[in-house]
C-alpha cells in the first residue's frame, strides 16, 4: 500500500459524517426573498436572550452548515443578520439564539410559538470550510459567541470518538449571561472537558451563588493542556476576547491556520452587495464570518476599523 492509499484509508476512516441533507426546495429561493418560518418553540436563556426553533411553513431554505447565519425578518421592524445555533444534523428545522439589544432584535426575540418570522440564507463561510479537525480541539466562547460554536459542539459530542482532547472553554460577564447552561453537564458527560469562568460572581439565573472560576477566558485557556501541532481552535466573542484568545492559542504554538474566528460586523444584505459590513478588504457576509487568525490578525489590530 503506498502513501496515499494509507492517507485516503485514514481520512475515510476519520471522516465524520456529513449531516443528513433534507431534499431541496423545488426552485432555490432568490437570496433576496425571505422564506415564512413559523416559530415552534421558544426558551428563555437569560433576561435578555432568548432560543427560537422554527420550521418552514412551506418551502424551506437550503441546508446550512456551522457557523453560517441567516438574515432573520421581523415584518415591518427589520431584518438582523443571526448564527444558526442548532443541531447540524436536524436540517429540518432552524434554531437561533437571539440577544434584544435594539429594535430588530427586540422583535424577534419577543416572537411566540406561532408567529411567523421571515429567513433568508443561510449565508457566509462556516467554521468547518477545511473539514472537521482530525485531532484535538479547543473552543473559546465569550458570552453569546456560543451561539454559533453550538453545532460545532454538537458534531464534536456526536462523534466524539473521532477527536482527541475536546476542551470548551466558555466564558461570559456574569453567571446570569451564560447560555446553554443546561447543556454543560450532558457534553461533559459525552467527554468534554468544560471549563466556565465569569467576569462578576453575581448569583445565577436561578439566583444561586456563583462558586464556580472567576476571571476571563484565558485564565483557564491557560491551564489547558494542548499539543500544538494537532490542536484546531474556534474561538467566538467580543472582539478583544477574541483577539485575546487567539494571541494565547498562538504564543503556544497554535497555527494561526488552525485557529478559527467569527467576525461580526452590522450587515445590510447578507450577499456581498451593498458594502455595508465591510473590514479591510473583505465583506464580511461574503468572506465571513468565519475565518483563520492569520487573515484576521492584521484586521483584528487596526481598531474601530
Ligand atoms: C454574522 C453575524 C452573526 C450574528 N449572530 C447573532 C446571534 O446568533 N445572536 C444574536 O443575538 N446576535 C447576533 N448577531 C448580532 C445581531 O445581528 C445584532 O445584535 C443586531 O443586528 C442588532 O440589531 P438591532 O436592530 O436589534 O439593534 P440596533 O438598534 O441595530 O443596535 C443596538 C445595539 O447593538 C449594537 N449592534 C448592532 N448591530 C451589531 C452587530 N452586528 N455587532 C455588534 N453590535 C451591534 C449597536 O451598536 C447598538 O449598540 C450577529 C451578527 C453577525 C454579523
């Protein structure tokens, strides 16, 4: 056997199964046109997020991949750019975890079972572009940045065997900012290793005290153990955790190929059309969200660029 029939051999047997795609809508809808999407179920996260399940209420959009985002329109308000933050493998539904910060997201974040929302998308380059990290991984959320590592979480708990060391490290600014909280316990339990820290121990959302790690996120990045050479990162959050995060990965030695950021910037079309969330040279719905340290670091240092 040579060289590459042993390295084809070891991906197929690496490959971690790409999620069931659902058939496709009849025509592809034009980019343009939001899809009605009835919402199904909604969670209260914490005071000020909520967790939307919706479902097509006829002809659904096409399937979406980790890391890539919707623009999500509340009738008459706005339109809102917003990670899809569910299961990759359930492509039958769409779930986003939406923080009321202003008027759109206000909206949207109001929806009840019943209403109907508009969704156009899913749009972007999502985290996995290269394939799922052969060996060991670390992710880095900061506050709602979990959203969108949510179903890279997903796929590294359905298919943990594939992977080598998993560590979440997740941070937020006080414990009642944390989302997904319930969750911890069943990756932990499916052999995650999470870590949690919080800026402020102020009481939970249940109001218990805070008795868990108190500090930012590279505390207990620091503390993990990492091979460089065979560790992937994504990291997601404010900017300067984000920048933080990936200094660190880097400083031990991470590639700065294999570590992964999502950026954010206020977005218009979704497309690559009208400028609006440009950086530098990219547009960020376009050559975004998600991209490598090494083409984010020079963005990443010119501030309020
Ligand atoms: C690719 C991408 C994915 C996103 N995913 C999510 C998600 O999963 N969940 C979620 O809740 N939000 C997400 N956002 C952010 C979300 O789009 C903004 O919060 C939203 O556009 C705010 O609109 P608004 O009309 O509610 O508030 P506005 O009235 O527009 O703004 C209210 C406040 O939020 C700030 N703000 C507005 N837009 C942004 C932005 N894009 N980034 C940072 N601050 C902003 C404003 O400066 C202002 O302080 C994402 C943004 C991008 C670009």
């Amino acid at each position: 056997m040579n060289a590459s029939t042993r390295d084809t051999r070891a991906r197929a047997a690496h490959a971690v199964p790409a999620p069931a795609i659902p058939a496709p809508a009849a025509t592809r809808p034009s980019p343009m046109a939001p899809l009605p999407y009835v919402v199904t179920s909604v969670h209260r996260d914490t005071y000020d997020t909520v967790t939307l399940v919706l479902e097509p209420e006829d002809a659904a959009l096409p399937s979406w991949e980790p890391g890539q985002f919707t623009m999500m329109y509340a009738f008459g308000v706005g339109e809102i750019p917003v990670s899809v933050s569910g299961d990759p493998y359930r492509q039958d539904r769409l779930v986003h975890t939406v923080r009321d910060v202003g008027a759109v997201s206000h909206a949207i974040a109001s929806a009840r079972a019943g209403d109907v929302l508009g969704v156009r998308g899913p749009f972007g380059h999502g985290w996995l572009s290269d394939g799922w990290p052969q060996h060991d991984v670390v992710v880095v959320a900061g506050g709602l940045g979990l959203a969108p590592l949510r179903p890279v979480v997903y796929g590294l708990v359905a298919h943990r065997a594939k992977f080598g060391r998993v560590t979440l490290v997740v941070g937020a600014r006080t414990p009642a900012d944390l989302v997904y909280t319930r969750e911890y316990e069943a990756w932990r339990s499916c052999g995650l290793d999470v870590r949690v820290t919080v800026d402020r121990a102020t009481p939970d959302q249940d109001g218990r005290p805070w008795t868990g790690q108190v500090g930012l996120v590279t505390a207990p990045l620091a503390r993990v153990a990492l091979d460089p050479e065979r560790t992937t990162a994504f990291v997601c959050g404010p900017e300067v955790m984000m920048r933080a995060a990936a200094e660190a990965l880097a400083d031990r030695g991470v590639s700065d190929q294999q570590i992964l950021l999502s950026l954010e910037r206020s977005m218009k079309c979704g497309i690559g059309v009208c400028g609006h969330c440009q950086l530098g040279p990219d547009l960020i719905c376009r050559d975004g969200p998600c991209v490598t340290y090494r083409h984010a670091a020079p963005l990443l240092a010119v501030k309020e660029l």
